[in-house]
C-alpha cells in the first residue's frame, strides 16, 4: 500500500515539472549539467512524497482501533494486557480503556462489565505501551472518571501486564448505589443501639439506646431545639408521651444516663458534613419488660427464621402472645419455599393440629376474643433470590410467652406444713426430708 501511493504521487509530482530539452540538442557540459540538476530535483520530490507518505501512513495507524475481542494468541501476539476496573458493588454499568502500542501507533479497546467480574484482556506484539484513557462506555458528562497508570510499560514476548483502573469518585458513587437500594453506606459510621429505635423527621443526627433495662419503657425523645452536641435541645417521656422531663441540652459528649433505668442514650452525628439535629426529630424506642420474652426454638435443618409479630391494634408481640395462651408448634410437612412447601400448626402445643397449609411468609392465628398474632418466615435475600429451598422436612418450630419471676404458688408448702404439723406429722417429715439433697449434691448459694 506504501509503495503503491509514492509511485502515484511521485506520478503526479514529475508531471508538474517543467518539459526540458533533448539532451542531443545541447552541448556536453549542458547535457551534463541538466541532467545532474533534473536528478536532484527528482530526488527531492520523492523525500517529499515519502515524508507525506509515512506521515498517512502513521496517522492511519493512529485511528486504526482493534477490539480486545478481536486478538488471538499466536507466536506474534504472545504478549498479553489485563485489565481490571475497581467500580462498587452493583454499579452494572461498563467501563472502557484505550492501551496503545507507541511503536506502532495502534490503538486496543478493552471493555469490562459484570458478567466478566470487570476485567478484560487483550493479545498483543512485543513492544511499548500506555494507558491512553480509561471511563464509562456512553457517558458523555465524565461522570465517571478513572485513575490509571500514566507511564509508559514494556510488554515482552508471553509475558503479562497486568493494571488497575479505579474509579475517581469511588466512594460517592458507591454511597449513592446503596442510597438508592436502601442499604446503609459503609463509609459512614452510625449509631450503635440494643434497641430498636424508630426515626421520625428531617434531621441527620442519630439516637441509640444501651444497657440493661430494669423494667419496660416506652421511651420518646424530641428535638425542641435545633443544632449539633451541646447545643441542640431535647425533651423524653418514658410513658409513650403522656409525661415529658424538662428539656435540657444534647450533652458534649454524647451520652446521657436515664436515671436508675440501666439505660444510656447516645446522641450521635454521623461523620458527614451539615449532620445535626433538627426541631421536632422524633425517636421512640420500646423497651421490653426484661422478666417477659417469646421464646423460639427451631428443631430441624430449615434456613428460615420465625418470628411473632402482633397483629393487634396497641398490643406488643409479648402481650398479644400471652393473652391468647397460644403455646404453638410449627411443622414441616414438606420441604421447598414459599407457596411450595407445606406444613401444619398448633396452638395447642401439639395436642390438636390446623389443616396442611403451602406456607407463606404471614400466617395469622386469632384467639376467641379477637385478639391476632402473625407468625412471620423470614429467609436471607440471597437465599430468596436463588429460590433456594429454605423449608426441610420434620422441622418443628416452638413459640411460647415466658414471663421470669412469676409469683411462686406455695399451695404445696402449705400442704406438707399442715401435713408435719398436724396429725401425721412423722410421715410428713420423712416426705420432706426426702426431697432435700444429699450433702454432696447441696450447694449453699452466695
């Protein structure tokens, strides 16, 4: 292709030269002369036709772009580039680079997305090379900026460079991924809480509730003054908001003791510009009865989790459960996943059983007098997502209300004291003494 362009602009350049005469019709030393002159001026011309010549050639080498795709490995392109993309979790879209050989101009295109765990690679010749640009394909607004090596690298024969591009703006982008799926940014630090806080408002700032409780609170806590740690203003209720304290200063540090409780509250601003607390922020945290709790047992090899979920109205799970002395069992009949497998339940701790059920997230029990509970599977989001069979047979699953410290019945006491004290106070006492430990099962508690 060279040789055919510089012979037609050679062509084209000698027909613009001027017609000289025959050499018969001039003396020797003019013959001589004009022929030494039309040689230099052809060599000329053609040093001008090849430098125009190189320099289409290179420039058509410049544009020439070759896919990655498009690379095979052979003796010639044993040499190899990778490149990996560093985007966050879930970003989707593609990311490109442009790696060009300096030696001979040609450009690769390497394309990485998810489906190829954002890494591409590409068969080249042995030679020099950079990195000449690295973004996201279509976006026409560089929003996504990449930082990439900027030097020169020497690719050898079977040999491998491997290179990292990552996204400039790395961290903003993957906080505004997970905004946008709900999830919590892991760059920034949050609250820490034993406790379930609820959040009505526009402020930034965050509440968090720790300790041991001695009794159950419905606890509230408002902002009546705007600002950040020692100085915004709040006011708490430990009554649901029938009572309120005096309001007073979101302390310096944070932290605040809610009297003889066994509670903390921490006020906390997350580590991000303009957090602060805002006027009427709202926080309600429930705090169980710490002698009541639902107990759950799982005996079987299921993922899914079950919990109790009140279903009525001003009702906590705890209390609902106790008022409908349900004392439940869950079986599994059949393994699968919702709307597959099936099961059965009690309320009656086994002694009578409902009809076989597909099994649902949401199943409703309700007692005579109207007062419902929902026993509420849960799975992992992975698990959900791969259809996974999260129910297995001969899984048995048991809820029942436990209140501690419940008043001990001493009706029996009474009996054996009328017993030892009464008519037949020797038989009594042998019965007594007969349920006391032996010397070395006794254990004096201290």
């Amino acid at each position: 292709m060279k040789k055919k362009i510089v012979m037609l602009l050679l062509a084209a350049t000698l027909s613009t030269m001027p017609i000289m005469v025959s050499a018969t019709e001039l003396p020797a030393d003019a013959q001589a002369l004009a022929e030494e002159e039309l040689q230099s001026d052809v060599d000329a011309n053609v040093e001008n036709v090849e430098a125009v010549s190189e320099t289409f050639v290179e420039n058509e080498m410049e544009s020439d772009v070759i896919n990655s795709i498009n690379t095979k490995y052979s003796d010639e392109t044993s040499g190899m580039i990778c490149i990996t993309a560093i985007v966050p979790d879930n970003f989707g879209l593609s990311a490109t680079a442009e790696i060009k050989n300096v030696d001979t101009g040609v450009v690769y295109a390497l394309t990485m997305y998810a489906d190829n765990d954002y890494m591409d690679r590409c068969y080249v010749p042995e030679g020099n090379y950079c990195i000449l640009s690295a973004g996201v394909y279509g976006d026409n607004t560089s929003k996504y900026s990449f930082d990439f090596p900027d030097s020169d690298f020497y690719v050898e024969k079977k040999q491998t460079a491997d290179f990292e591009v990552k996204m400039t703006n790395f961290d903003n982008v993957t906080a505004e991924i997970q905004t946008k799926r709900g999830e919590i940014p892991e760059d920034i630090e949050h609250v820490k809480s034993d406790f379930d806080v609820n959040f009505t408002g526009i402020g930034t700032g965050e509440l968090g509730i720790t300790g041991e409780q001695n009794a159950e609170y419905d606890l509230q806590f408002k902002i009546t003054k705007a600002g950040g740690l020692n100085e915004a203003m709040f006011a708490y209720s430990k009554d649901g908001g029938n009572t309120w304290s005096d309001e007073e200063v979101v302390p310096l540090s944070g932290y605040k003791e809610l009297g003889s409780s066994g509670l903390t509250v921490e006020f906390f601003l997350p580590a991000r510009d303009g957090a602060a607390f805002a006027v009427d922020d709202l926080f309600n945290v429930y705090i169980p009865d710490p002698d009541t709790r639902i107990n759950i047992k799982k005996d079987g090899t299921s993922d899914a989790e079950l919990a109790v979920v009140s279903n009525t109205e001003g009702m906590r799970p705890f209390n609902a459960l106790e008022k409908t002395g349900f004392s439940i069992k869950y079986e599994i009949l059949r393994g699968g996943t919702f709307g597959t497998a099936v099961g059965r339940y009690s309320t009656d701790n086994g002694a009578s059983w409902s009809n076989e059920e597909y099994i649902n997230k949401d199943t409703v029990l309700t007692a005579e007098d109207g007062t419902s509970i929902i026993l509420r599977f849960t799975a992992s989001d992975k698990d959900m997502a791969n259809s996974k069979a999260i129910f297995s047979r001969g899984t048995v699953y048991s809820v029942t209300a436990v209140r501690e410290n419940e008043p001990v019945d001493t009706t029996g006491l009474f009996i054996v004291l009328g017993i030892i004290f009464g008519g037949g106070g020797l038989v009594g006492y042998k019965w007594l003494k007969s349920q006391i430990p032996e010397d070395k099962e006794y254990r004096l508690k201290v």
